[in-house]
C-alpha cells in the first residue's frame, strides 16, 4: 500500500500539477477496465419445423393486430382496456419494469469513481507515531475519490445481467398482459355462455309448465295415467334445479370477470349474446421462426439467459484481485497550542490491491455454480420454446375440430327441437306414449345447452390461438413503434 500526504502553500502550479496526475490515474484506470471474463451470450439453438402440422393457412408471417377487436364486441373492448389499466396483476408487472430499469442505473454506477466530502482532526503531543515539543492539532479537509478500478470486468458483467434483466421483466409485463386479455375474454364469452344456459333453462321450465298444466287437466279427467302426470313433474323439477345452478355459475363468473379487471365485484351491464357473437376470420398461424421471435414468455426466458449467462462473469472476476484507487485534495492546517495557526494544500492517494490467496476453492466454486445456474437458464428458455409450438399445435387442432363439432350441434339442435315438437304432437294425436315426447323434450333441452357449450368452446379456441401465436400488439402505440421500426429498416 503506498499513502503520500502532503502539506504545503496553497500554490496554483501543485494543484495543476496534482490535478493532471490525478486525471492521468483516472484515464489509466478506464484503460485498465477494457478486459471482461466469462462467456459473451449465444442464443441456444432450437430444431423447429418449417409449418405447423395442422396449419390450413400456411403463410409466412403472423398478422400482427389487437385480435380481440376481431370480435367485433365493443363492450369486450372495454372491459379489456379497464383491465389493462386496473388489473393488479398488470400494474405490480410494470412496478417490476421499473424496479429492474432502476437497477440497471444502479448496478452501472459501480464502474465509475465515487467522490464524497472527507474532513478528520487530531489533537495530541504526537502525529505518524513522531512525539512532538507540544501540543498540537491537525486538521485536514477535501474531496475524496474511491474507485475499484473494473479490471475483469465485474460490474459490466453485472450491468449486461441488469440490462437483461430489465429487458426479461419487460416481456414478463407483456406475457402478464396477454394473460389478462385473454382471461378476461375468456371469462366473458363464458359468462355469455351460462346466459344463455339460464334462458335455455328458464324457457324449458315455461314449456314444461304448460305441458304439467295440460296433463294435470288429462289425469283429473281420467284421460292419461298417474305414470305420465309423475314423470311430467319430474321433467319440470329437472328443468327447475337447473335455473339455480346456471344463475350460481353466472354470478361467479361475473365476480371473477370484476377481479379480473382490478375491481370489487359488480354487476356486468348491458350484455350482448353468446348467439349473436361473431366469429373472427381465420388468420395466418406463421412459421415457426416467427413465433420465436413474437411470444413474450420466449424472449423473457432468452434475456433471463442472457442475466444469468453474464453473470458467470461477475463470478469468475471475484476469482482474480481487485485494484482500487483512493484520493484526496483539499486543505489543511496543523496549529501549536502555544502558537498561531499554518495551513496549506493538501492532497493525498493511495492505491490497493486485495485479491483471494487461499479460500479452498470457494471461488472457483462460486464460478462452477454460476454456470450450472446458466445452463439450467438455457434449458428453461429450451423448454418455453417447446411448450410454445405445442400451445399452438394443441390451440390449431382444437379450433379446426371445435368448428367441426360446433355444426354437428347445430343439426342435432335443430333435429332434437323437431322430433319434441312432432312427438308432442304425436302424442296429442294418441298416436304414442307420454315417454316419447318425454325422451325427445329431454334430448332437445341437452342438445340446446351443448350447443351454447361448444359455442363458447370455438370462441375460447380461437382466443387460445391468439395468445399462442403472441398475442399480437396490445396498444396503438406499439402498433406504430412497431410500424415505423420496420419502415425505418425498409429505408435502410
């Protein structure tokens, strides 16, 4: 360790002189910080194939767009943009942006010199350990400096992981905010969907009370047997317990809709119908390299890659000693106690080295462990990639067959309502038994409830598939960041 200290008469020229050696250290020192250990970041490499197996509509890039407009449901648009800006999920993830924005500031200011304000007195008969003829004091003031010089690369390291990092919590708001859309939509499609179960039902119960009120009339006037009055009435109590258990479901979901958009429950207004709800155009699913570079789940485990990859660095520079510079310039003055006071400039530095000479390979291992926790990083990002073609294999098969089964309904619907009507009348006729016209008012009551079902299926695949292809832009904003990127590329 070399300290120089210094007391002289405040004279321009040794302040130049100490100012220029001063920022010849600090030059050296930023010249010194041009190495960095540990591996640079590579992209892992994933086999894909060139199409989606069940992809009808083969193209080579996704639409990019705010797919739940495809809707055409104004009040789904809505309760989507109050989500987005009230959901507590959405607002804790860019309260997590910031945070890691704001590390990243913090974690940079490492590599560059700390300066604050030093001051020390010392009163006594001795100083440096030398007795003096008296009593005295001695009082010292300045700027001082202290800089571990980024010899290895240790804070740039850990700035890239910061820089990461922010960048993984970035796509992590963005997957939360998919999510959120897709939640919400999602749950508002099912809450059309036991709508319209609820009226299915409470229509049934009208139907089943009238036809109660005509085999009651039958049964008093000796025409039709007990049998047929009883199971007229089990008929109506079937359709009865049903309106309970569709008006519990829709109250529930309406609840978690509210959730879901940051709010205490409340009653969701003005609903349109499971019925008349359109159905997007099909769209382009994309080829596989486009979907790497479109989900957000894949890109926040890339860069979470790319942190811990950097931070292996950070690791291996702790391994190596590390070199700091400490200065001062100020004033001083030393004072007799029997005497008047002097004073003077006063500047003073000092460099250091400590580094590691025997810890029993902690180090090393601290460096060893770093890596495993890259490489378990690597198979994360692996893995995300592979769940993602999957979501969209799973999401292509599910809409193109829900679509199949969706028109199977519709005729069994309209069959099932016909052989009710034609074996009630049958049955007015005398024609045939009571259990007829039962078995078919059963199996249109069935038919009718399914078909709401699987119309809300082939809605939430199609939401699915959305948010498998990487939910498309979000805001009109990032539509036109995204516009006059590629626009700007064009040019160049």
């Amino acid at each position: 360790m070399l300290n120089i200290l210094k007391i002289e008469t405040k004279n321009s020229n040794v302040i130049q002189s100490v100012a220029k050696n001063l920022l010849i250290v600090i030059i050296i020192g930023f010249a010194m910080s041009s190495c960095k250990v540990g591996p640079n970041f590579e992209k892992s490499e994933v086999a894909t194939a060139p199409t989606f197996r069940y992809d009808s509509i083969q193209a080579d890039t996704v639409v990019n767009l705010r797919w739940w407009e495809l809707f055409n449901n104004s009040e789904l648009d809505s309760l989507i943009i109050i989500g987005l800006q009230e959901n507590k999920d959405v607002l804790t993830a860019a309260s997590r942006v910031q945070q890691a924005m704001i590390n990243v500031g913090f974690t940079r200011a490492d590599q560059y010199p700390g300066f604050g304000v030093s001051a020390q007195a010392n009163l006594g008969n001795v100083v440096g350990g030398q007795p003096l003829n008296g009593d005295a004091g001695i009082y010292v003031a300045g700027v001082a400096m202290n800089w571990e010089i980024d010899f290895w690369g240790k804070y740039r390291r850990a700035t890239e992981a910061a820089k990461a990092s922010f960048v993984a919590s970035d796509y992590a708001k963005r997957s939360i905010q998919i999510g959120v859309i897709t939640a919400i939509t999602q749950t508002y499609f099912q809450l059309l969907d036991f709508k319209w179960r609820l009226e299915i039902a409470q229509e049934t119960v009208i139907s089943r009370q009238r036809g109660l009120e005509i085999i009651s009339d039958k049964f008093e006037h000796g025409v039709v047997p007990q049998i047929d009055l009883n199971q007229s009435q089990i008929q109506l109590s079937i359709a009865e317990a049903s309106i309970p258990l569709y008006q519990r479901q829709l109250a529930i979901t309406e609840t978690s809709l509210a959730i879901l958009l940051g709010r205490n429950p409340y009653s969701i207004l003005n609903l349109s119908t499971l019925e008349s709800q359109e159905f997007p155009s099909d769209i382009p699913s994309g080829i596989p390299s486009t979907l790497l570079e479109r989900r957000p789940d894949i890109m926040a485990a890339e860069n979470r890659f790319h942190a811990e990859t950097a931070n292996i660095g950070v690791a291996e520079a702790q391994r190596f000693p590390s070199i700091s510079l400490t200065g001062l310039i100020g004033g001083a003055a030393t004072q007799q106690l029997s005497s008047a006071a002097t004073g003077g400039f006063a500047w003073s530095a000092s460099a250091g080295l400590l580094g590691p000479l025997v810890n029993w390979g902690k180090n090393k291992k601290r460096a060893e462990i770093q890596r495993e926790v890259a490489l378990q990083s690597a198979y994360d990002y692996e893995n995300t990639i592979i769940q993602a073609f999957k979501e969209v294999e799973d999401a292509l098969i599910t809409n193109s067959t829900t679509k199949t089964e969706l028109e199977a309904r519709k005729r069994q619907v309209d069959a099932a309502v016909s052989a009710r009507d034609l074996s009630l009348d049958r049955y007015n006729g005398g024609v045939t038994s009571y259990l007829e016209v039962i078995e078919n008012d059963r199996s249109a009551f069935e038919a009718e409830l399914q078909y709401s079902q699987v119309r809300q299926q082939l809605l939430n695949s199609y939401i699915l598939l959305y948010k498998a292809l990487g939910g498309g832009w979000i805001t009109v904003q990032e539509e036109q960041a995204a516009a006059d990127a590629a626009a700007q590329t064009q040019e160049n």
